[in-house]
C-alpha cells in the first residue's frame, strides 16, 4: 500500500519509488549492521531499539508530511534508517533471554517469536486495510504511528536479561557458507520484488488497491500456521532440503503472477506462498544466526542487513522493465530457479563428504 501511496498520491514515477526504496534501504542495511557489530559488546541491548523506534517516529512524522519526490525520500529515509536495528536487537535480546532461562527450547522459541512478527502483521494489515476504507492513507500512517508508540512502551516495560558471554549456552552452530548465504540473498530478493510490485500489479489488474492488504493478511495467516511445522521438518529433514521444497512452492506462485491469472488463483495460490515465505524467515533465518552462535548481535543483524540487500537488489532489477507489468515476475523466477541449484549441489556435496567420512569409519572399524 505504501507503494502506491508513492505512485499514485504523490504521482511519483516507477523510477522514483525505486529510489525513495532504495535509498532508504542503503541507509537502513548501513545502520543496521553497523550497530550489529559493535552491539555485541554491549551488555544491555534494550536502549538500541527505544533509540531507534523514537526516529522512526519523527521519520513518519515528516513522510506524512511529505507533497512531493524529494520530502518523500527525507522522510522515508529517517523513519526507516534505524527500523532494520529494532528487529536485528530483538532477536538477539530474545536469543539471550532463552538461551539463558530456556536452552532445550531456544531453536524453538526463536521460530515463536517470527510466528509473533506474523501475527502482528495480520493484525496490522487488517487494521491498516480498514482504516484506509475508513479514513484514507492518513488513517494508516496514524496506525503505524500508534504502532511504534506500543512498541516504546512494551520495551520501557520488558525486563532485560543482561547475561556475560561464558553465561549463555549458544546450542548448535551452523558452518559458515558464503554459497549459502548468497543462494538466500537470491531467495531474499525474488520475495522482495514481490513485495513491492505485487500490490502495483494487483492495483493495475484490479483497480483496488485494499486487495492487497487482503492478500497480505491471508498470507500472514497461513505462515503463522506453517512456521512451526516448517522448523520442526527443517530439524528432522535438513533446513537446506526444507528451503528447496518451499522455493518451489515461490516458483510455481509467481509464474502464476507473471501469466496475470484472475482474482481467485491469486487467492488461491497464498497457503503455498505461505509455505515458502515461513521458511524463508524461520528456517532460514536459524541458518543465518547458527553461522555466528557466538556474536547474537551480529549474528541477528547480519540477517535483517541479507533481507535488505535483497530488497535493495529487488527494488532496483525490475527498473530495468518498461511500466508496471506482470512480466515483473520472470526475474523471481529466474533468482529462485539459480538458488535452488546452488543449495541442491550444497545438499549433494555434504552427502558425498558423509559418505566419505562413514566410509573412512566402516574401514577403519574393520582394520
């Protein structure tokens, strides 16, 4: 919705959201990983976010204020340069709260609380769709206003746990995988194209706007119903088997976005997307955070910075593209199709390295 707030209220070109997106998404990966790396030597992280949220507040303040191009882009830039820190601080406050009171269940707990985020997103987009009908745009940014305000409240109610390093036991640690870090930047992105051309597509095809918050709100409803079952195969199965699985779900759903399909296939096609979108911010999120069990703050960010330089990317590559068009869609495909290869040759070659490793064990037990 926001996205066509910029396109059709303020009359901004496709060019110019992309811009007033991806430069405020430089800044936001920018501050969110610087603050991730020093984050670390801080024992209580609580006051990073209560910053953060209260910039973001005056960030809104000005946006919505905003006439034109350029008080759009100051505007967005404030209320989203320090948004990406709030999410990255809150897992790690919430890795080293059940890492210390919970560690048989922190893997667990962690997928509870990105179940929680969904939760709030329903909750917001159904809120946000009907204060549009109600009131307009200006009845969505006060929404969102009234939710960083509850935001600062909870944090200034929520009793840190200020653990030393030696105190948290960290559970099981990921390998460190460039190939597989750059296979979820690709997966990362495909979604991020859609989350911002969907709702301009959907708005094109259909002409209403308030569609799309529908659909977000039946997306959110189902990845809250397969976010815990998707964890708990990823710890039965494999994550990487788990990520293959549910990338090709996001294959089969936007080459149904790319053909234009009607209303009801697009509808119908969310509890798959549900499927792919759960595991993309469950399992593959646990996969980031296990490379770095030892730096949770880093660890954390270094996931929000990885979504949001697929945004980054996201935003930009469709540019390429003349008009707003469900044609958009074939580059998703084209990123999910190369990131599923990369992570099934990951999958075969940790295979053939098991069978060695047994193999070795078998000799050596018969020598």
């Amino acid at each position: 919705m926001n996205a066509i707030y910029l396109h059709d209220l303020l009359g901004l070109t496709k060019g110019e959201v992309a811009t007033v997106y991806s430069v405020s998404l430089l800044l936001n990966m920018i501050t969110t990983i610087s603050v991730g790396i020093v984050s670390d030597r801080m024992r209580h992280k609580k006051k990073l976010p209560l910053l953060a949220a209260l910039i973001c507040l005056a960030g809104l303040s000005l946006y919505m204020r905003a006439d034109g191009f350029v008080g759009a882009l100051i505007g967005m830039s404030i209320a989203t340069a320090p948004s990406g820190l709030i999410m990255g601080q809150l897992f790690a406050m919430a890795r080293n709260h059940f890492a210390l009171k919970a560690p048989s269940i922190l893997e667990m707990s962690l997928v509870w609380l990105r179940a929680g985020f969904s939760v709030g997103f329903f909750i917001g987009l159904l809120l946000g769709a009907n204060l549009y009908l109600l009131f307009g745009f200006q009845g969505v940014f006060i929404g969102n206003l009234s939710g960083y305000i509850g935001l600062i409240v909870i944090l200034l109610l929520y009793k840190e746990v200020s653990p030393t390093h030696s105190e948290v036991p960290r559970g099981k640690a990921e390998p460190f995988s460039l190939v597989m870090l750059l296979a979820l930047l690709m997966l990362t992105c495909a979604d991020s194209i859609r989350g911002l051309y969907l709702p301009l597509v959907v708005n094109h095809l259909f002409g209403k706007p308030q569609l799309m918050s529908y659909l977000w709100s039946a997306q959110a409803v189902f990845e809250l119903l397969f976010m815990t079952i998707t964890s708990y195969w990823a710890v039965k199965y494999g994550s990487k088997q788990i990520i293959v699985l549910g990338s090709v779900f996001a294959v089969l759903a936007y080459i149904l976005y790319a053909t234009a399909a009607p209303l009801p296939l697009f509808y119908a096609v969310q509890p798959f997307y549900s499927f792919y979108v759960s595991i993309l911010y469950g399992v593959a999120m646990g996969v980031v955070q296990r490379m770095f069990v030892h730096r949770t703050g880093f660890g954390s960010s270094l996931y929000v910075f990885l979504t949001q330089g697929a945004s980054l990317i996201g935003y930009l590559l469709p540019v390429l593209l003349k008009g707003i068009s469900s044609a958009i869609f074939i580059i998703p495909i084209i990123l999910v199709l190369c990131a599923i290869l990369i992570i099934t040759r990951l999958i075969a070659r940790e295979k053939a390295v098991n069978s060695k490793v047994n193999n070795a064990k078998l000799t050596e037990g018969k020598s």
